[in-house]
C-alpha cells in the first residue's frame, strides 16, 4: 500500500447520512486523536433514512425524525464539520477534495458516502416536473406540507418503499393508488402467493392497485393532477409520489475517474481503484465473497458491518468487510415481512414451507434465502440459520 500524501492530514468524509456518520463513529471508537472533517450538502444531523416512509401515521415533522443534532454529533465524536457544502471534485493525485466555496482540503484518507438519490422518470403533462419524491428530511418536510386531510395520492412504484409509502398513508387516512408495471407488489422480492397476502392486506386500507401499466403524463387541472397512464387510463389525485428506487450518487468518483458500475467499486477492504479513497453505503458496489459476483446493499445492516471493517482499515489494521445474511424488515404494518433475499445470480425456486414462510431453493435443495409474512416475522433468527451462506 502506498503512503498517504499527506501522512498528517484528516481522514475526510463526504456525507452525513447513515453511512458518514457510523464511519466516523465507529474510527473514534479505535482512533481519538487523528483529525476528521466531514463535508455535507445539508445540516448533518443524524437520523434514519428509513423512518422516512412510515413517519406520517405517527404524526412526526421533519424535526421530530432527528434523533441527534449535528451539534451534539460533533462535540461527541470530535468531528470538524462543513455544513451546506458542495463538493465539486476530487484530486486523487493531490489528495485532494475541492469545494463551490470553501477551497481545496487535502486528506489523508478519503471516505466517500455520498448515498443514492431517488431515480427520476421522464413524464409528459404541464406538471411533469411537480412530481415529488422522499430522499431526505428536506423532501419528507415537503412532501407533508403538501399533504392535506385525506389528500388523495398516487404512488408511482410497488416495490419496497411505495409499498411502505402506501402502508402508511392509506393509515393515516388518504385515498391512495398505486401504478407499477408489474403484476404484484413486491413483485421482484416476494413469491407470488406473498406478494398476493400483501396486495390483498394493502386493499383492505383502501390501497387500489394499478398493475401492468405506468404512469405517462402529469397535468395539473386547476388544484388537481390527471395522471394518465400507458393503458389510456386515468387518475385525479392531489399528490404524486415517485417511489421507483434510487440510484447510487455516484458523481464525484466518476468525475475523479474512479470505477464505478452500479456503484462505486470497491474491494473488500472497501478501497475504490484510487489508493486511499474509500467508499461505503447506498453509492457502494461491494466485492462479495462468491466468485465473479459484486452488489449494492441499500439497507442499514450492511452499513454497520461496512463501517466497523473501514474503520478498522482506517485506523492501520487493513481489514475485510464481511456479510452476514442479514434479513429486511419492510414496514407494512397491514403484513409484516421479513426478507432475505438470496445472492444476485442464484438459480432456485421460491418453496412455500409452511403458512407464512417460503425458502428460496437452488438446485441442491440448499436454502439460500427466505420470506416471513404476519406472525411468522418472529421467527427470523430460526431461519436465518437454516440459510446455506
């Protein structure tokens, strides 16, 4: 490994979201004295991303969703902070990072956490651009605003965060439809007789289902919009939420050359194809232990697993990040589930086990991953084991 340009330099992070923050939280925890400086486009307060899509029934603000100030998360950790900035490049050779207004900042390691923003489809309509989605506290704190009693709501998207999305607002009491292409909720995630509990559970909130077609054209018509979809089908709603996923943000590394594909590609030490850049989080691409396999993991586990490796690596002890399988609780109140979805690329079948629990079968028969629904959620840690890594 080749030495630090600048040897005394901080370890800088750029984001402030999960990832940055358990980063630095777990470095502190190996390393009290080397200097860290973490840069963020908003204000840096700690919260959790995946509070934002069950947030409404509980009747939260924007505010009330911070769980620590950036403030306190500073004086706790020792942590320069910049907030409000923009980065706008990165000199591997020089070892710096460039910023709109605030200079040039050399590093001595680099950590990139700069997450992944909603992905953007392109409509037709005098409204198109009036779309919302929920990426940040910021877009939570609009997208509330925006929404009046018994506001009517059409989802665009069905998959994990839509079907979220639509949980909690058909229970805090909107009309709500939901467009997907597909044929089911869930539909990449769940076998076919899960996805059809959820749909059915969701219906029972008065969630209404518009599968096989997407949404094309969004026009206002005085206070409403009239969504109209591939099938010539149409809509009047008062909001529009997109909820087809995100995209890792990955910018800055592309700009500095960095390899990137789905993400920023890291080994399993967590270093980008720069020598001391690293990355972790929603923006990453990880090595994974099966041979010519590498994947995104946007879910809270994996960041913490992430972040004590990289801290780990940061602090002189270069060290492998490592991947349990780590089971996703979808917050659906109407169904509780627990997935844990097998590796990209396994080749099996979907097996319904008993009622409520299906394994996901290669063809040796070994389980390679799992779905829980209702009451069977409790039993997690059980299946868990039964999983071929």
């Amino acid at each position: 490994m080749t030495a630090p340009r600048h040897p005394d330099g901080p370890v800088l992070v750029v984001g402030s979201g999960l990832a940055g923050w358990s980063v630095v939280r777990e470095f502190r925890k190996l390393d009290t004295t080397t200097p860290v400086l973490m840069m963020t486009a908003d204000a840096g307060d700690f919260y959790a991303k995946p509070a934002l899509s069950n947030a409404l029934v509980q009747g939260k603000a924007a505010v009330q969703l911070v769980t620590t100030s950036a403030e306190k998360m500073v004086a706790t950790l020792g942590v320069t902070l910049l907030q409000h900035t923009q980065v706008t490049g990165i000199d591997v050779l020089a070892q710096e990072v460039h910023t709109a207004t605030k200079g040039a900042f050399a590093y001595r390691q680099l950590v990139l956490a700069t997450g992944a923003q909603a992905i953007r489809l392109n409509f037709t309509g005098n409204a198109a651009t009036e779309v919302m989605s929920v990426n940040s506290l910021d877009d939570y704190a609009a997208f509330r605003t925006k929404l009046a009693p018994q506001a009517r709501v059409l989802i665009i998207g069905a998959g994990l965060i839509g079907c979220e999305f639509a949980n909690d607002l058909a229970a805090s009491g909107h009309a709500v439809h939901v467009v997907d292409p597909s044929a089911a909720p869930l539909a990449s995630l769940l076998p076919a007789e899960a996805s059809a509990v959820l749909q059915t559970a969701l219906e029972a909130l008065a969630v209404r289902w518009h599968f096989g077609t997407s949404a094309t054209t969004v026009d206002r018509v005085n206070d409403e919009y009239v969504v109209t979809f591939a099938n010539g089908q149409t809509v009047v709603v008062d909001v529009v939420l997109s909820a087809v996923g995100l995209r890792a943000d990955m910018s800055l590394a592309q700009a500095a050359g960095l390899t990137t594909e789905r993400g920023i590609v890291v080994n399993a030490q967590l270093q980008t194809s720069a020598a001391h850049v690293y990355a972790l989080g929603d923006n990453t691409q990880y090595a994974s232990e099966s041979a010519g396999v590498s994947r995104t993991l946007p879910y809270v586990m994996p960041i913490m697993a992430a972040a004590k490796a990289l801290a780990q690596t940061l602090a002189g002890t270069s060290t492998d990040v490592q991947f349990a399988l780590m089971p996703v609780a979808i917050k659906t109140p109407a169904l509780p589930l627990v997935v844990a979805p097998a590796l990209p690329g396994t080749v099996g079948s979907w097996t319904k086990v008993e009622e409520g629990i299906w394994h996901f079968v290669d063809a040796q028969m070994q389980v390679r991953g799992f779905v829980l629904c209702g009451a069977q959620t409790s039993r997690r840690a059980e299946h868990t084991k039964r999983v071929t890594a």
